[in-house]
C-alpha cells in the first residue's frame, strides 16, 4: 500500500489546489460596504485552513477507499480533536467544519463494517422475518403514532406547529409523487398550484364570505383547472423542456401575484383570513356576531391549543385522502399507463396510450391536491404574500420526493421529516441550513440516486416475482 | 423614432449578455443533453470574481480602463472556469448513466448550495461597483431627444461579437471542435473512436464558464451593481434564449439572447415593465409549444 502513498497525496495536494483556487477571491476578499464604497474584509487565513482540512479530508477519504480504515479514522479522530479544541481558529463555522470532516471521515472508515453489519442482520432469520413485517406495517403504525401523536404529553404549540408543518409537506410530497414518481414528469413549478389554492381559498372567503370547507374543493378545482390549462400545450414536450416551462410558469404566477394589486393586494399579501370551522363553530376565544366558539359547543375550557390540533387533523386526514387516491389510482388503468409512460413513452404509444391525456390527467390530479395543501396553508396562516411561493418552495417538496425515493409513499414521510422536520429544529444555523440542503441534493444524486426507500418497481408484472426478504 | 431608437441600443446590449450566457447552455445541452441549472449561479460567481478584481485594480493602482478590463476579464475567465471544472466533476460526471432527470435534479442542488455559499461569504447585500467606464456620444438627436450610445455599450457588443467569432471558429475547425460535434452526434461512437468522452464534456461546461464569467463582468459594468441572486433570473433567460434559438446552435444562441433582449426591453418601455419578466417566460411557453426545436435548431428525431 505504502506505493500508493505518494499518488493519493498528490491527489489530495490537487484537490486542496482546486479548493483554494475556488475560495482565493469569493472567500478570501469579503466586501463589506461601509457607506463610502465597498472595502475588503480579508479572510485568507479562514481559507488557508479550510484548504488544510481539505487536503486532509481527501487524503483521508482515499485512504479509507484502499481499504485502510484505521488511518482514516485516526485522521478523522483528529481533525474531530482539533475542531473541538479551544485552539483558536480564525471563526467559530471552522471548529464546525474541521470536526464535521473528522466525522465524515470517522463515519467513511466505520462504514464497510456497518454495512457488513447491517446487510448480515437482514439476511438472519429473525431479521427477514423483521424486514417482512416492517414492510407491511411501518406504514400502519407511523398512521397510529401519528393520529396519537395530540395526547401524548410532547404535544405543546411548537411540536403541534411542526407537526403541521411536516404533514404539510408530506401532503405536497405525496401530490408531486404522482406528477413526478409515477408518471416520471419533472415539475419545477408545483409551488404555483399551491399558490393557486392559497388564493382562491384567502380572496374566496375575505371577499365572499365563503367558509373554508366549501372552498376546498373549489380551490382543488381551481388549481387543477390552472393544471389542465398549462400542461395541456407543454405535456407534448420532452422531460427537461417541461421542467423548464413549469419552472417559467411558476415565475409567471408569483409575479402575477406580486404585480395584480387590485385582486392580490401585491407584496403586502392577503390578512385576516378566517380559520377552518368545525360544525361551524370558530377556534377563538370569543366569538364574532351570530357563531359559536368550539369551547362553547363542547363545554370545555378555551385553549389556544385546540385550533392547532383541529388543524393538525385535518391535514392529517387531507394527506391521507391523497394517499389512498395515490395507492387507488395505481390499481386503475390510468395509474398503470401513468407507470407505463414513466418506463417508456415510445412503446406507450405503440400500444395506443395517448401519452398527452395520460400525462395531463397525472398533471391535473397533482395540481388539485396542492390546491387542497395550499387553501389549508392559508387557512393555518391567516395571512399570505407571494414571498410563500417561491422557486425554492418547489426545490424543497421535489427535494423531498426524490429523497424519499420517487414514487415510494413512505420514503416521502422519511424525507419529510428528514428535510423539514431537521432544520426547523437547528433554525438559528440560517444560512448554512440551505447551503447544507443544496449539498445534500447533489450527494443524494450521486450515491443513492433511487432515494431512501427504493421503489420504482412496477405496481402490476405481467409475471409477477416471488417477494424476497429485506423489504 | 428617438425614443425606440435608444431603446434598441440598450436591447443589444442587454442581449449580447444574455446570449453569452445561452452559449454555455446551448453547448452543454447539446453534447449531454442536460440542462445546466448550476450555469447561472456561475454567471454570478462570475461577477462576483470581477468585482474584486476591479477593486483590487483599483487598490493595486492600475488606472488604465482598458488594463483593468483586461487583466480582470482574465481573471475572472480563469477562475470561474474552476467552477464549471469542479461542479461538473463533482456533481455531472458520477451521474452519467444514472437516470434521465438525475443530473438535472444534482444540478439544481448546486444551484441552490451555490447561491448560498455565496450569500455566506459575501454577505447578501447589494453590492456596488465595477464603474470603470463611463460616457459616451450622442448618435444623433431628435426633437431635442438625444440618441446616445455610451463607450460601455460599445464595449459589450465588440467584446461578445469577438467571442462569439472566436466560439465559431473553435467549433468548427479546431479538434476540440470535432470532438465536441462527435459527442454531440453519437456519445458512444465516439468514444469507441478514440475521443476522450469525459474530458471534452468537461472541457465544454469550463469553455461554458469562462464565456459566463465575461457575461458577470459585463453585467456588473452595464448595471453597476450585483447581489447573490441574479444567477437565478439571468440563466432562466438565458436559457430561454438558447431554447429559442434552437438548442444545440451557437447562432441560434445568440440570436435568441438578441430577441429575449428585445423582448424585455421593449415590452418595459412600452407596456410595463413590473411584466417584463412574465412576457419572456411566457414567450419561452409559446417557443416551446409551436416551434419546440427552436428558430435556428434541427427537428429532434427520436431514436428507440
């Protein structure tokens, strides 16, 4: 191995060299703007070590793929070490940078053996058995953890909050799931339909008076209706080109919105948009003329809490519609030719699928069901401005069905709360949230490119195969 | 006439941006097949780069324009090409043959991570600069309304003609060139040939870098002022152009670049200009739909 030596680190010398070249200007000359023009802020040391932590990260990495697990893991030892040491680096972001390398590293060396480790338990008997039943009932008891999930003692306003949050996601998740898991059409511009549903439902019921539960289906409606109108012209198109018509069209809505003041009121967004009702009766404290508070109706006392939990079952039971219309959809013959058509458009067409209609039937049914998502998330706000439907709304609920493994229902509630649930919790980290989601992307793209939960088997053979183990 | 004649003045110029960018996208797609979503954030870097390079210029003391120009547009060539090298090493290259919207959806992560890279390090304020060249001549007058062409505009229309020549030339007679077309054609056939698959793909999204970065120096010189953001809006357009022209053609590229142009500054100046942006998206739709191949491009013929 020792012959190696001198190639990996000439390796490393070049990727620490590319490193630098990258930072020299964009790192290490900061502008800063001090009312009389633009000054340097110079931060060459900040990059000279994180030049360094390259270099031995990447030597680190190569001696970990030779198979030399203990020096890799040594190194990352001490990189760990010395981020986490009161050595004084130039800025608290390089302790983190240099001990998360060590970690990666740590992880990389330890990985063959967790890997061994984990492919021999699920071979074991107990473990084929475990794989079997894990498969047919994860899904049923993350349903009870999460139908439960309001009187379990966790459950205070930021839990129930960010339980509203995630089920949102996996709501939209599920809805993408079918434009883009099923029927394999790359949508950028899903967050439009969203905004379309958010509102219909904000200038339905400020303008008109409408309650939420009558505009829900309206907005659903409304939002596949836009679905129809857009993908009718472009569904003829090849993949990429659609990824970038529905990109434009998701600009054109959220400049529609920012720029129509008369209908959208602008920048300033739509306020005051009244909350979902139960049995007509409104969650507040004291009711408006003629309505009922819900503490009223049931004789309990008034908590700020119980509207969220109202809020949390119905997103709860909105995603659940979407997923059992999803696993229904793929029994009937257009769900089969959504598939179809995902697996080869060319002989689609030979056997007579109409691949514009089938396409535009997937399209439509997505948008309707971020329609739905998108007249609650108004409901739950209150208030609603286009800076809710930007380009990066999109990215993340496509981030989270290609995580989750395109077309897998379950990897779409993992990914949810991998990509949503994670960063609401390190929320003061900013910036580096995004930076670290983008990187994310790539490194899924490149090593696990069929997502968490692989699922892109047909749901119908024509012979089918007999189910192994694992799951 | 005065008024719609300054307006085509600033169109050019804003469309010799624009189709500097659609060349980096039009040479990518048409060898790989796949929309390089990370180019605009480069275009960004690209102007970033130039930036500090004018400031160091200036602390450096080089007051020559011209010197300056130069020496920044050098640097700011070589250094964001690093940028296309290392995204396309690190994001393109594992996910050739891995399925068809992989690279797309990786490419959209670079974007993402570089945008926010950049607002890290450079803070997320508008930043300032870049005013090294300044005046210019009056075209001719009318009714008391002057025409005026300002020395900057000339500089961006010579600079993009020059390189587009440049680009032409390189594609059509140089070997790069020919390998380039050869991947294009038929990726496979080629390498059974002997053409280094990997490195000319990778060649092309650096060349695509370097022409990005002019573009980021000439914006940040016409607008005067740059934030981590214009990389999303700029390479849409762009885009949008490349589409528009025929993907695939470098003529097409620049053609587009040149209506999109048009298109955004007229519909401004005479409708309004909160639109502007809806009306060269919804452009891009209408290309798309009646003439998907593009003005200038070829008819795709599917091969099963």
């Amino acid at each position: 191995m020792g012959s190696r030596l001198p190639s990996m680190l000439k390796d490393a010398g070049l990727t620490a060299f590319v490193a630098a070249a990258l930072g020299i200007f964009v790192v290490g000359f900061r502008t800063v703007d001090q009312g009389r023009g633009l000054t340097f802020d110079y931060h060459l040391v900040d990059l000279a070590v994180a030049v360094v932590t390259i270099f031995f990260g990447r030597l680190g990495l190569s001696l970990a793929a030779e198979g030399l697990r203990w020096p890799a893991m040594t190194l990352g030892a001490v990189m760990i070490a010395v981020g986490a040491s009161p050595l004084q680096l130039p800025s608290g972001f390089l302790h983190w940078f240099v001990a998360l390398g060590g970690v990666l590293l740590v992880l990389r060396g330890a990985w063959p053996w967790a890997n061994d480790a984990v492919t021999a338990a699920a071979k074991s008997p107990s473990g084929v058995v475990l794989g079997r039943a894990g498969a047919k009932w994860s899904g049923w008891l993350l349903l009870a953890g999460a139908v439960a999930m309001p009187f379990t003692p966790f459950a205070d306003q930021k839990t129930m909050d960010l339980g509203v949050l995630i089920l949102t996601y996996v709501m939209l998740g599920w809805g993408l799931n079918i434009v883009v898991g099923l029927a394999g059409l790359l949508d950028l511009g899903y967050v439009a339909f969203y905004a379309v549903g958010a509102y219909s439902y904000a200038l339905l019921s400020t303008q008109h008076g409408l309650g939420f539960w009558a505009v829900l289906p309206l907005a659903g409606m409304m939002a596949a209706l836009f679905g129809l109108v857009l993908g009718f012209p472009v569904l003829r198109l090849r993949g990429d080109y659609l990824a970038i018509v529905t990109l434009g069209f998701g600009e054109i809505i959220r400049l529609v919105l920012l720029n129509w003041f008369d209908l959208t009121n602008g920048p300033a967004g739509i306020g005051s948009i009244p909350g979902p009702t139960l049995f007509g009766a409104v969650f507040a404290e004291t009711a408006p003329a003629g309505k009922q508070t819900v503490s009223e109706m049931l004789g309990i006392p008034f908590n700020g809490i119980h509207r969220l939990i109202f809020l949390y079952y119905i997103i709860l039971f909105l995603a659940l519609i979407t997923n059992l219309f999803t696993q229904r959809m793929r029994r009937l013959p257009v769900g089969r030719a959504w598939e179809a058509l995902r697996e080869d458009e060319t002989a689609c067409r030979a056997l007579g699928i109409n691949p514009t209609n089938t396409k535009l039937t997937a399209f439509a049914v997505g948008a309707m069901f971020a329609g739905f998502a998108g007249s609650f998330f108004a409901a739950k706000q209150r208030f609603i401005s286009p800076e809710s439907f930007v380009f990066i709304e999109s990215a993340i609920i496509l981030a989270i069905v290609v995580l989750g493994g395109m077309g897998s229902q379950i990897g779409v509630v993992l990914a949810a709360v991998l990509l949503i649930g994670l960063p609401e919790w390190f929320r003061d980290l900013g910036n580096y949230r995004m930076l670290a989601f983008g990187l994310a992307m790539v490194l899924i793209m490149v090593f696990r490119p069929r997502g968490l939960v692989a699922h892109r088997e047909p749901s119908l053979r024509l012979h089918p195969v007999r189910p192994t183990g694992g799951g | 006439m005065a008024y719609f004649s300054q307006q085509l003045i600033n169109a050019i110029t804003l469309g010799a941006i624009y189709g500097l960018i659609a060349i980096g996208y039009t040479m990518v797609y048409g060898i790989i097949g796949m929309i390089n979503f990370a180019h605009g954030e480069v275009f960004m870097i690209g102007a970033f780069i130039s930036l500090i390079g004018f400031m160091i210029c200036s602390m450096l003391g080089i007051g020559s324009a011209p010197v300056a120009i130069l020496l920044v547009l050098l640097l700011a060539m070589a250094f964001s090409a690093v940028y296309g090298w290392a995204v396309e090493r690190t994001a393109y290259r594992p996910l050739r043959g891995s399925f068809r919207l992989a690279p797309l959806i990786s490419a959209i992560g670079v974007s993402i991570a570089l945008q926010n890279y950049v607002q890290l390090v450079q803070g997320a304020r508008p930043k300032p600069g870049g005013q090294v060249v300044s005046g210019g001549f009056n075209l001719f007058s009318v009714d008391g309304f002057d025409v005026r062409v300002t020395w900057l505009q000339i500089i961006i229309v010579v600079v993009t003609v020059v390189l587009m020549a440049g680009f032409t030339w390189l594609i059509a007679r140089t070997s790069l060139g020919r390998q380039q077309r050869a991947c294009e054609q038929d990726m496979k056939m080629a390498a059974l040939l002997g053409v280094n698959v990997d490195r000319t793909i990778s060649l092309t999204v650096v060349l695509g870098a370097a022409l990005d970065a002019v573009a980021g120096m000439l914006f940040l010189m016409y607008y005067g002022v740059i934030d981590f953001f214009i990389g999303f809006l700029a390479g849409i357009k762009a885009f949008t152009a490349a589409v528009l022209g025929g993907i695939g053609s470098l003529p097409g590229a620049m053609l587009g670049g040149l209506l999109i142009g048009l298109i955004e500054v007229f519909w401004a100046a005479y409708f309004s200009s909160e639109y502007k942006d809806v009306a060269a998206f919804a452009i891009l739709v209408l290309v798309l739909i009646f003439r998907p191949s593009g003005l200038l491009g070829k008819p795709e013929i599917e091969k099963v």
